[in-house]
C-alpha cells in the first residue's frame, strides 16, 4: 500500500491500485458530465490521515459504509484520498447533486461510473445499452451486470443526502439488498439517506463514520495548520482546535484568517464566528440552506451554552423544539447531541458565535428578553449556574438575586459553586447591601473559601438588614445568620459557649414554630454546624444529637455534601461513645444482627463506601475506634498506620472540620499500651502533644485520660489524681463522665471504694449531661467493684448485670479490660456461668485469661500459617494437650510440637497463652 508521511503535501496521481485507464465517453452517451464520475482531485494541500484510512478501509469490509458528516468536515477529500491511496480494489464515483434526482439520469451516471472502473473486465456493461435506465426493472439488469465482475468494486456516492426521488430509493435499496459481494457501496452525505438502513446495521452490513471520526485530533491540527505555513504555539493551537473542534473548514478558515492578520498582530483568541471568513461560510453552508422557520429558530437560540426541546420552546414560543434539533443533528447542521439520553444539544463554537453575531444584527432588542426567559426556564428546572449567567447576560440584577438568593445557597453548600462564584461576583455592590439574602450567601461563600474574616463585613450587613415580613421569614434570617456564624467559629478554631446556646435555642424555636418543609433545610444546616462546633468543644452526644436532627433534613433538602459529612461524622461519634453496632452499620461492616458476641471474628472491611467516600480519615477512625473497643487491636493499627505518611490527610476539604487528624497520636497510644509497650505509648502521646495545634486541649484531655491509665497500672495513684485534677481544671465542660469513671478508677486504687461510689453515681443517676456509652458501663463497673468490696453483693451483681447487658448489645470489650483484673474476679463470682449473658461472661474470662503478657510491636505484615498450622492452631484454645490434638488430628505428637514451635515463632511468642492471646489478635482462630 503506498504512503507517504510528508506533511502537508499534495497527494500524487492515482496508483496503479487504481487503474490509471479511463473508457472515453461514448458519443451516444451524450449529456452526461465527465467531472461528476470522476473522483475529485484536491485543489490544496491534503493531510494525509492513516487513522482514517484505516476506518474507512475496515468500513469497506461491510455492504454499505455511510459516511455522514457536517458541511465542511472533509468527506470528499478524504474519500478521494483514501481512494487514491489506500483503497485496496477498484472504485467508481458518482457526484450526486439534486438536479439529478430522475432515475434515467441517475443510473447513466452509475453504470458511466462502473464501466471506467472496471476496464479490464472487458465490458460486462455493454448489455445496458438497449435498456431504459429510467424503468422500473433498471437496478435488476443493472445487478446482473455487476454480478459478472471478476474482482471487487466500490462505488461511491457523494452528496448521497440530495437523493429524494422514491423511484431512486428503491431501485437503490434493491441494489444494497441483492448486490454480490465483490460489490460494495459508500454512501457520503450531510445525512443519511431516505433508505431503510437500520436492518442493515442491526445484521453487522452497515459500517457508521460520523463528524466525530472526521474531526482532526490536535496532532492532525498542528499537521494541517503546519501544510499551510503556519507554526503555532501550544496555546494557539490548543485555542484554534477547541474553537473549531477539529473541524476541517473551520481550521482551513483559521489558516486563511491567520494569513491575512499583520504578522506582528496574529492572535488566535480573536479567531471568532463572527469573523467575514467564517460568517460568509456558515451563512451560505448552514443558515442558507435552512428554511425561514428554522433559520429564526438558529437565531434565536444561541444565547446558551445547551439546549433541550423544552428549552427552545421557551425561547422561540414554538411547540418543535425537540423535533427542530434533532433535525439539525441529523443534517449535521454543527449541532450536536449530547448526554446519554440525547436529549440536550449544543452548538458547534464558531456557530453560536456566528448565530449571536447576527442576532446581535438583526433582532438586538430581543437579546435582554431571550437571556431572562432562559434564566427563568433553567431556574424553574433546578439549573442554578445556568440560570444565573442567562440572568447576568441579561443584566436584570433583581433577576440574578432571586435566582442566587434561591438556589444558590445550596449550590454553594455542595461544593459545587465554582462557576456560580464569578457570577455572584458581578453582582453590583448595592444589590448586595440592600439583600440580607445575598449578604448571607455572600458570607456563605467566603466562608466556603476558609476566609473567615472576609465573611465578617457580609454577616454584619446580614444581621443588620430590617426585620421580615413575617414571623416565619424572621425566624430563618436569623437561623442562617446563626449557622454562619457557626461555620465561622468552627472555621477559626474558636467555638464559644454563647454561639452554641443560641443554636440550640433556635433549633428549639423552629421545632415550636412548626416550619414548612421548604424551609427545613435551613434548620438542617443549622443542626449541622451546630454538631461540628460541638464536635471542636468534644461535646459527643451532644453533637450526635444534633447531628441526627440535621440528617433527614440535609437529605430532603439536597444538601448532600454536608449531608454526607454528617453521616461520617455521626459514625465516629457512635464510635466513639461505644455505640459499635450504630457505627458498623454505617460502615457498611456487616448486616443488622443479633448482639455481637466479643469472640466473634470478622472486622469491618478495609474499603467500605462510607458517606463521605471510602478512605476517608474520619471513617477509618471510626473503624479502628471500633476494633479498639472490640479489643481486635492489629486490626485497629493497621486501619490507623494508613495516615501516618508524610504529608497524608484526610479527605475533608473544609478547614471548618475538627482537624481529627491531630488525634491520630493518641489512638497509635492506646494500641501500644494495651499491647503492653508502655514507653512507645507515652512516646505516642508526647508526639501528639507536641504536633496538635488547632485540638490541643483536646488532644491534652485525651492525653491526660490514657496517662492516668498508664499511672494507675504501675501504680503511682497519687501522681494520676493530680494528673485527673489538672485535666478536670483545664476542660470548658463543668462534667464530664469520662473523669467521673477515671475519678472512680482512682479511688479505687487508693482502697476508697465509698470514694468511688460517689464519683460515679453522677454518671448513673442521669446528673451527667455528657455520658457515653462506655462510660455508663465504665461507671457501672466501678460501682460494682466498689459495693464488692463494701461487702454488698446484692448490689455489686446487680450492677454487673447491667454492665453486662448494655455493653453486649455493642459487644465492648475493651472497658471491661481497662477496669482491671479485679472485675474478672467479680464475673467470675457474682455471674452464673448458665445466666443470660453466659456466653457474653465467658467470652470476657477468656479474653483476661488471653490478655497479652509480652511487649510486642505491630506487625509489619499479615501472618501466613499452613492449612496444618492453622488446624493445630486452632486446638490451642481448648484444654486438649499435645497427645489429644495429635490422636484427634491423626498425627504424631512430634508432628504437632513441630507445628507448635513454629506457630510461636511465626506469631512471635512463646508460651500457648501468649500464642492464644496472639491469634486472637490477629483474627486466626477462624
């Protein structure tokens, strides 16, 4: 096949793969045109395209190929290069236009075509000459001739969309229906003909290449442009090839434009539509051959970027908007489809350009009028950005505010406020001090951009805008002020006591006001920031509360990103109050069941799709939260040791969020040090100090919490009292049941049971504004070791019960572990082994009985056993000794200690306990 890769040269005359040799025209033959059964030679340069070569050469494999395009888009040239070039068999052409659209006419052209084609084959034509070419029977005779063909033809037929004469379709569809195959045809057009072609592409016989496979590729429009002369930069080009979208006239046009600018004054960004070059072109090619209803239909609709049927409705007051579109789709008007459904349009750069142009002529005063009927079509149908830059076209600012003041919050709220931002920017300043509205959004916005004293002058003007009409409207102005001033509190890292009460007061407000629906969305965003201040404060079921109250809210509101945020955050705070059921329901872990039993195996999985989208660090540190309680803490190490790269943060891209991952230090502690490596906990903990900024006294509280546990194992009672009286000092919140638990802990440990009574029973009588889950059970737990040893049974077995009952529902572990051997003496006594948490009981004994005795470090990787291994492995539990478990395996007893040994080497142990305590850990014992 002979190429040639030059750039921008003129193909050379045909090769001998297309005879050279042409029939002189018979004299009886007389009328017929010798250009039009000719294939065309380029009167320019032509690039040479071998990606399109090859569509058209795997095209022609198929009975018909339809190449339909725009106007202008290359079709005949690239077919007569193609043909010259590429084409492996012969080839006929015939240049059809709409004067030859009489059956006589047309089929003279067809066979003329044919016999030059096909000159070595002798003249398998000749019988044609008696034959009336305008008869009905013509295509029949016509295929008997073909059928005669020693080798392959293809015949072309261009400008294919002319042919509307019914007598020609059909005698046309008898020739695509009966053809032998050595005979293929290629229809080229600006549309597809009127012939019934989708059975044809339904069996596989149709090949399709459209506007899109003709459109250059940026690297054929640097080729094309370089055949001209002209060298661009990779801005310009990037320019000429989006304005034209690779547009082979629309390039050729810019290669002519670039040739008549001063050279010293060529810019590619003033290559426009309206350009003479371009707009003689589109008028003569597009906006000329349309009708008078269509061409009013093209003028009064470029205004928008797209365009659906409903929407052209609206704009031309007609009722085919639909209809006129997909026409124009169809007859490659340089109107495009776009979206799965096709069903909106748009149109090609240059071409609106164009069309505004003569808009902008022709109906001026129109223009105003059409942009605010688009505004208010795209408002109506939820399109915010749309609707606000047809608004701001318009300059009709009282139209712009209600679209923004309406719409735009909620845009905004989603992340989604990058094109509305500009156009909120244009707004005139007056319109915004007279609009609280658009001073709340406004503030919204700067909000949105972490800028908080940017916000301040917006939120003052939004605040001191007179009262509203109506009660409804007052107490809403005053529900977004208070949100906003929320969201500015939390985004400085600074939430105050009188910011929260208000919030809760209004929250209580629109509860007794019994707000519309439309409105709920307002109090939903209110309750959202309100659960992320009190998130900054670590205030947790007091944000859970709130957080709940705002989810339904966002949700019928539309406001999904916070609405997400609001659902990972709720699923750390359940976490984190030991509402592990509530959590790992969230995190998708496993399915509603029955209560947990702490010896179950299983993990959340690794990649779950939480709210806020898989990965994220707020769910991860709900997951490890729970494995932690769970006391599953390899799993717990694993989940955290995915942050602690340089430089990796959480996906929250709102500064306005609690910086969680300052906290990521204290949950690395709490691992090491129920692994048993005290000083790489403290180590931990000290870092975490050291590197908290914006949480620091919470980091410090929590800090504080684990220090005391650390104090209280080795002893130094008195050094973790004055540890607990300076965390108690320095926290905002009068009572907290976390140092209630830690007090009774103490007290405790100094054999002050009547102490410890007391420190608690705030925690249990409902006193503590602030009691989580665990510290319930915490608190419970010190209550009843402290009535074990006043000597009161009665009530010590009673609230062990009631420990038991609540932590098994949610399966904790962990605070039955932390409250110290002594409360595994009191399951062990107080607890019937056949009561209604028997198995809960057992499974706790078992988990003291396992608690890791030896420092070990975090694994680096997963453990890998043998199908053998695993199956001595999970003997160790039981109480069978090494002869039971090789009878019961059917292995020698040297085989099992084999086994053994290298399960305490792989598991880095060596003791049974310590390799039960070990697998248990790592999830082995399946």
């Amino acid at each position: 096949m002979p190429t040639n890769s030059g750039v921008g040269s003129v193909r050379p005359s045909r090769p001998a793969l297309v005879p050279q040799a042409r029939r002189p025209v018979d004299p009886t033959r007389q009328g017929l045109l010798d250009a039009k059964v000719s294939i065309p030679e380029p009167a320019m340069p032509v690039l040479p395209r071998q990606r399109l070569f090859d569509v058209l050469t795997a095209a022609a494999r198929r009975r018909v190929t339809l190449l339909n395009a725009s106007a202008g888009s290359g079709k005949t040239m690239l077919l007569s290069s193609w043909l010259n070039c590429a084409l492996p068999s012969r080839a006929a052409w015939v240049s059809f236009d709409r004067n030859d659209n009489e059956p006589k006419v047309f089929w003279s052209y067809v066979v003329e075509s044919l016999r030059r084609a096909c000159v070595e084959d002798g003249d398998p034509f000749s019988g044609l000459t008696g034959e009336d070419p305008g008869s009905e029977r013509f295509p029949q005779t016509l295929l008997d001739a073909v059928a005669q063909l020693t080798a392959p033809v293809t015949l072309v037929l261009d400008q294919a969309h002319e042919i509307t004469n019914w007598r020609l379709l059909t005698g046309l569809e008898v020739l695509i229906h009966h053809a032998p195959p050595t005979f293929r045809l290629v229809l080229s057009g600006r549309g597809q003909p009127a012939l019934p072609l989708a059975r044809l592409r339904v069996a596989g016989e149709l090949a399709d290449v459209g506007s899109a496979d003709l459109a250059c590729t940026p690297e054929e429009t640097r080729d094309l442009l370089a055949s001209f002369g002209i060298e661009l930069g990779e801005r310009d080009l990037a320019r000429v090839w989006e304005r034209t979208e690779g547009w082979m006239t629309g390039l050729r046009l810019a290669a002519l434009w670039w040739g008549s600018q001063p050279a010293g004054r060529r810019d590619m960004a003033a290559f426009t539509g309206d350009e003479p070059l371009v707009a003689d072109y589109l008028d003569d090619e597009i906006l000329g051959a349309q009708s008078a209803r269509t061409r009013r239909f093209l003028l009064l609709t470029p205004l928008v970027d797209r365009l659906n049927g409903d929407l052209a409705d609206a704009l031309t007051g007609e009722h085919d908007g639909a209809q006129t579109l997909d026409t124009l789709d169809r007859d490659n008007a340089l109107v495009t489809s776009t979206g799965a459904h096709r069903s909106w349009y748009r149109y090609g750069p240059l071409l609106r350009e164009f069309l505004s142009y003569r808009l902008r002529r022709e109906m001026p005063e129109q223009i105003p009028e059409l942009q605010r009927k688009a505004a208010r079509w795209f408002a109506e149908q939820g399109l915010v950005v749309d609707a606000a830059r047809s608004a701001v076209a318009a300059r009709d600012w009282g139209l712009a505010a209600e679209i923004l003041v309406r719409d735009g919050y909620r845009t905004f709220a989603n992340g989604e406020g990058a094109d509305l931002e500009p156009l909120l920017a244009m707004v005139p300043g007056d319109e915004v001090r007279g609009s609280a509205e658009l001073a709340a959004l406004c503030a919204h916005v700067r909000l949105g951009a972490a800028d908080a004293d940017g916000a301040e002058a917006f939120l003052r003007l939004a605040e001191a805008d007179a009262p509203g009409p109506d009660r409804e409207h007052r107490l809403l102005r005053r529900i977004r002020c208070a949100e906003l001033r929320l969201r500015q509190s939390c985004l400085r890292g600074q939430v105050g006591p009188e910011e929260v009460a208000l919030g809760h007061a209004l929250l209580g407000e629109s509860r007794d006001a019994g707000l519309a629906a439309a409105c709920q969305a307002d109090v939903g965003a209110l309750a959202y920031w309100l659960g992320v201040a009190e998130l900054w404060r670590g205030a947790l079921p007091e944000a859970r509360k709130v957080l709940e109250h705002a989810l339904p809210r966002l949700a019928e509101g539309g406001l999904a990103l916070w609405e997400g945020r609001t659902q990972a955050w709720l699923t750390l705070v359940n976490a984190l109050e030991g509402r592990l059921d509530a959590a790992e329901r969230a995190l998708g872990s496993r399915p509603d069941g029955p209560p947990r039993d702490p010896e179950a195996n299983g993990s959340p999985r690794a990649a779950t799709e939480g709210s806020s989208g898989s990965g994220s660090l707020v769910l991860d540190l709900a997951r490890a939260q729970v494995e932690l309680e769970r006391d599953r803490l390899d799993q717990a190490w694993t989940l955290l040791e995915r942050h602690r790269q340089p430089g990796h943060v959480g996906d929250s891209a709102d500064r306005a969020d609690p910086p969680v991952a300052e906290m990521l230090g204290v949950f690395r502690a709490r691992v090491l040090l129920y692994q048993g490596d005290v000083s790489a906990a403290r180590a931990e903990l000290a870092a975490a100090k050291d590197a908290a900024v914006r949480l620091r006294s919470q980091v410090e509280h929590a800090a504080a919490l684990l220090e005391i546990e650390v104090l209280l194992q080795e002893g130094a009672t008195a050094r973790a009292e004055e540890v607990l009286t300076a965390a108690r000092s320095s926290e905002r919140c009068e009572s907290v049941a976390s140092h209630a638990v830690a007090l009774g802990r103490v007290h405790l440990a100094a054999a002050d049971p009547n102490a410890a009574l007391a420190a608690v029973t705030p925690c249990l009588s409902g006193q503590t504004v602030r009691t989580r889950v665990v510290d319930t059970v915490g608190a419970l737990l010190v209550a009843a070791t402290a009535h074990r040893r006043l000597g009161a049974q009665a009530p010590a077995a009673e609230f062990l019960e009631r420990a038991l009952a609540l932590a098994e529902r949610d399966g904790l572990v962990r605070v039955f572990l932390d409250a110290g051997r002594g409360v595994r003496a009191l399951l062990t006594v107080l607890i019937a082994p056949e009561g209604p948490h028997a198995g809960f009981r057992t499974a706790l004994l078992h988990r003291f009985d396992v608690a890791p005795a030896a420092s070990w470090k975090p694994p680096e990787q997963s453990v890998r056993l043998t199908a053998s291994e695993r199956a001595v492995l999970r003997y160790l539990p039981s109480h069978l000794t090494n002869e039971e478990i090789a009878q019961d395996l059917c292995l020698s007893v040297n085989t099992v200690k084999s086994h053994l040994r290298t399960l305490y080497r792989k598991l880095g142990v060596t003791s049974r306990r310590e390799a039960i305590a070990r697998a248990l850990q790592l999830d082995l014992l399946r």
